[in-house]
C-alpha cells in the first residue's frame, strides 16, 4: 500500500511514516498543503492521510479541491478537532474517514486497511442499469450514451444506489456509504442530491429510473415497487 501523508507535525510525522514502513507500507511526506496537493494530484497513492490544521492552507480545502479535479483516492483526516460537526464538515468535503487526536497507531492502520479494501471492491466491472452505466474505475456516468457531470457526493450516491440495484436503499444506508456516518442530520441533504441527480439522469423523454418511496428509502431501476 503506498499513502501520502500531509502534516506539518514533523516529528509526529516522521514517526509515523517509519512506524507505517516497518509495517510494509511505502509512504510519502508531504508538510505543507501545496505540497501535498501536487503530490497528491501526481499520485498513484492508495490512501491520503490529510491533517486538518496545516500552515498554508486548512486540509478540508486540500480535501474538496482534489475531489474536484476528480482524485478519487481515499482521504483519512487526522484532527484535534473532536465535535460532530466538525466530523460532518471533514466528511462533506469528501473525506473518507475522520480519526481524531491523538489516536492509536494500530486504530490509524486498521482503518488504512479498511480504506483500501473498500475502494479495491468499487474498482471493479461496470454498473448497468438500462441504458445508464456507471464506470468506476474512471468515474464516469452514462445515460443513452451521453457523459452525465457528477458532484462528488452524487456519484457516490449514484454508486451506492446501482450496486443495489432494484432494491430499495434506506436514507441510513446511503448516509453510511457516502459519508461514513448514520447521523439523521444528512437526511435532508441526502434528499436534496437525490432531487439533483433525478433532474440529471431522469431527463424530458427518458424512462425514470430514479425513485423515491416515500418512508422508506430510494432505488435505481426500471419498476420500483413497495417493499
């Protein structure tokens, strides 16, 4: 596994960097925002460690910035910051997972594992359903043939939601999936990026393929049907 650290504790980091090698891990360090925002961008990683408080620039702007130029690779964010909604604010701005200061190292390669076996999965065969494809190895999405444009959190959505499809995935669920967390606070927002990717898929003349049941949660396919 190869991760890119970016944390400006150089004595925290350094440590951190040879404890992970002893473990087999090759890692790159990076002590700035800038820095680690052009590595991150020449990559290939397969997970980013991404601190919060950084001397040039804060990391959830690192965070948001490399999702929109469309680098997919897993972001853990490490923090001193402890509240829920600084969790929802990491989580929102595309991070994967959130591990708060100080924490324990085997904690911090566990989830490393899990990050990365959790993207390996979604790299795999292309989402079908009708004529709308989702790739994920590129991310690109597909309706007739024609490039859908995506946020972040609306492929993830999308994603989630074509993994099972024809079958009805709770507001929890997607929560869980998307943004790592079940906090009922997304469930508002998950409904407003529902509506968004409705009005990009389902467009005037197609069959509709994104559906609400109401009370019991959303699915992609042809002919929904109340569980």
């Amino acid at each position: 596994m190869r991760v890119l650290l970016i944390d400006d504790d150089r004595k925290l980091t350094r440590l951190l960097a040879r404890a992970l090698e002893e473990e087999d891990l090759t890692v790159d360090v990076a002590y700035t925002a800038a820095s680690g925002d052009r590595m991150a961008g020449a990559g290939p990683y397969d997970v980013i460690v991404l601190d919060w408080m950084l001397p040039d620039r804060d990391g959830i702007t690192v965070c948001r910035a490399l999702r929109e130029r469309g680098i997919t690779v897993p972001v853990l964010i490490l923090s001193a910051r402890v509240s829920p909604e600084d969790r929802v604010a990491g989580l929102n701005a595309g991070a994967d997972d959130y591990l708060t200061k100080p924490f324990e190292f085997d904690e911090l390669l566990a989830r490393l594992h899990a990050l990365r076996r959790r993207s390996s999965r979604t790299r795999d065969t292309v989402l079908r359903v009708a004529d709308l494809t989702l790739d994920p190895i590129s991310q690109s999405v597909t309706r007739a043939g024609l490039r859908v444009s995506l946020t972040p959190r609306e492929y993830g959505i999308l994603a989630t939601l074509m993994r099972h499809a024809g079958e009805v995935v709770s507001r929890t669920k997607l929560a869980e999936s998307v943004w790592q967390t079940d906090s009922d606070s997304l469930f508002n927002l998950i409904e407003v990026h529902i509506s968004h990717l409705r009005r990009k898929i389902d467009v005037a003349g197609a069959v509709p393929l994104v559906h609400t049941l109401r009370g019991h949660g959303y699915l992609v396919g042809n002919d929904p049907l109340l569980p």
